[in-house]
C-alpha cells in the first residue's frame, strides 16, 4: 500500500496513520479543482496570531468526557447496563451543520447577567471566554475539567472535575455553554470576549473520504469480515479521520543527542504563518466535532439523571449513570434508561436514512452486552 500510494509517486511517506488518512483529505481537495483556493481560505479561519491559537488549543479544546460518578465510586453494583455510540466523531462529523465557515470575529454578545440571552447562540459559531461567580453542581455528575480552568477562586474538585467555585474564568464554545447550563448553576456572569462565525457542514473533502471508508467498514462487518485486514484498515482510516482535525501544528521538533543520549527540544524555523498556510483543516473543526460528541454523551446523562420532565424518575434520589468514558455510558438498568436511549436511536435512524443501508446505525447506542438489547453486569 505505502509503495503504491507513495514510494511509487515520488510522494514522501508519512510516519503515522493520520498521515496516510490526510493524503486521503488532500486528494479530495485536490479533485475538487480548486485545492489553491481551500489552502487560501483555510489559512484565513485559523486564529491570527500564535498566542490565540495557543490559547484555544489549550481551554477551549477538550477531549472525552471521562469520568465516574462519584456516588458509585469503588461501590459494586448489579443490574448494570451499557451502551456506547457507533462511530461517535465519524457520526457528528456528518449530522452535524456545527462547523465555522467563516473567520471568527469579535462580538459582544448579550446576558441578563445572569445567562446569555443573544440569538447567535442559536445561529452561529460562537466561543467566548466567560467568568462564573458562585458556581457549583446541580447533579452527581462533575464536568468541567480542572486544567481547563484558566482562573479559579475556591474551587473544589471532584477527581479533577469541578463541584463548586467562587469563580472560574473558562473558554466555551456554544455546545459547552448549554452544557453548563444542564450541569451547573451560578449567580452571574460576564463575557470578556466573544467571538462569532457562520456554521455550517464540514467541507465536502472531508465528508467524501470518510463516507468511503465507513461504507467499506460496515459492509466488511455486516459480512462477518470485522476480523480482516481489511476492516481493521478502514475502520483505522475513520477514527484517524477525527485525528486529522486536532493535530496540532508543530512549533517545536525534537531530536535525539547521541551525545548526551537524550532528547531535545529544537525550535522549527518556521514561523505560524508559514506553517498555517499548508493547511486545509481549520483547528477549530477538530474543537467543534469534539464539542458536538462530547454533547451528545453529557445530554443523554442529563436526561438520564437531571431531567425527569419527560419520564418518571425511578429512584430520585440517586444517581442512575455510574461512568461515561467519551463515547459510552454504563447506568443503572431500568426501563427508563432504556427509553431514553431508545427514543435517542429513533432520532439518529430518522438522520441516516439519506445515506446508503451501511449507514443506518451511524452514532446511534449499541447496547454492551452478548444479546441484542444488551445484559446486566455487575459493575465496580
């Protein structure tokens, strides 16, 4: 394959799978006829200087929300159920119309002090950097990370994730502030700076390739082929689909002293423009498709354990989710749960039904489990 693909073309070889999956994203553009113009307008939705791109590569991107629930922590438990999402980046990657399209600019955004009330929440891309007074939990579930938390006052954590705080100064994009709505309460709040874009799909060179090689994935597995080479191949290609959107731009290389027989720090000579003017993928997709999974995992707990407008809780006063770890759950086992999750996968056929058969499950919950609708465990 390398030598086909490369050797053969006089192309360089890539060292690592999102290497090779981003030859792939590079030829789509290529195809499109108008690969000049992407690079071009790429480069302008980057950040504009390597400060802001530092500083949203470390607060406002966030990776899986990991975590257990403290109530449960080392507690056996039985009648426990799990689920987890088919392809859950590959999924919001092509449902979702979250993506910037346009180059963040400065906005003032409008609050009533207390939330913000402006309709670009609504309509547009936003991130903000928000300041929180007196903010603290209103569930088991802590969410925010603590090294995610530029300023903090009297903060509490709960294994790293925060229960309560004085104030916290966070960067959130628009999915993030509607998950702190679910998950936390404060008395005020202030926006110290706001930017706004226009959403939109993500490029159709970066949806081809992945329909690709997802149809080749569940076709193989739909065969009884999950154990080829040829699955593990595709299947590798989609996830590094996602890896392609959040690697990181290289402002630093290191190289091996045989001397000292240690490794090095060395500056790369090239400057930020130089590096971000061969790029065809704005970083912001990466912190916006991690934004829409990790959302759509933190909904369905709060559905499950915040929520109990749509369904009678079954035991109010504990918690039903006892883990998540970024694209599954494990909860208590009860017809509840399992309605909700149900009612989740209706809506998730209803979305891939304008895409080949191979697609019908595409981000939808597979029970954990030897039988169709799952089994309980026990659970520690």
């Amino acid at each position: 394959y390398i030598f086909e693909n490369f050797c053969d073309l006089g192309l360089q070889i890539p060292l690592t799978a999102t290497g090779i999956v981003r030859s792939h994203i590079k030829q789509a553009a290529q195809e499109t006829g108008r690969y000049d113009d992407i690079v071009r307008a790429v480069q302008q939705l980057f950040p504009q200087s390597p400060e802001q791109y530092n500083y949203i590569m470390e607060y406002l991107f966030r990776g899986g929300y990991t975590h257990g629930c403290v109530w449960y922590i080392d507690v056996p438990e039985t009648d426990v159920i799990g689920a987890d999402y088919t392809s859950s980046y590959p999924a919001v990657m092509l449902h979702n119309e979250c993506y910037q399209r346009s180059p963040f600019k400065s906005a003032e955004l409008e609050t009533d002090g207390k939330f913000i009330t402006d309709e670009r929440l609504n309509t547009m891309c936003c991130w903000m950097i928000v300041q929180f007074h007196n903010i603290r939990r209103t569930t088991y579930h802590s969410i925010e990370s603590k090294h995610k938390i530029a300023d903090s006052r009297n903060a509490f954590y709960d294994n790293g994730r925060l229960t309560k705080a004085d104030f916290i100064e966070v960067a959130l994009t628009e999915m993030d502030y509607e998950v702190y709505t679910m998950f936390y309460e404060w008395d005020s709040l202030i926006i110290k700076d706001a930017q706004t874009a226009t959403k939109g799909k993500l490029p159709e060179y970066v949806l081809k390739p992945l329909r690709h090689f997802y149809e080749i994935k569940s076709r193989l597995k739909a065969a009884g082929q999950d154990g080829t080479i040829e699955y593990v191949n595709a299947k590798a290609i989609c996830n590094s689909m996602y890896g392609c959107c959040v690697t990181r731009l290289k402002f630093e290389e290191w190289k091996y002293d045989p001397d000292s027989k240690q490794w090095k720090p060395k500056q790369n000579k090239k400057t930020y423009d130089e590096l971000r003017k061969k790029q065809i993928l704005s970083p912001y997709w990466g912190i916006e498709i991690t934004a829409a999974a990790r959302y759509n995992i933190l909904k369905t707990i709060w559905e499950i354990d915040g929520n109990d407008t749509d369904f009678p809780a079954d035991q109010a006063d504990e918690p039903q989710v006892l883990y998540s770890d970024t694209d599954s759950l494990y909860a208590k086992d009860s017809p509840r749960t399992r309605e909700i999750i149900r009612k989740y996968n209706e809506e998730i056929y209803q979305l891939n039904a304008i895409y080949p058969p191979e697609f019908y499950d595409l981000g939808a919950f597979d029970w954990i489990g030897k039988t169709e609708d799952g089994e309980s465990v026990k659970y520690k």
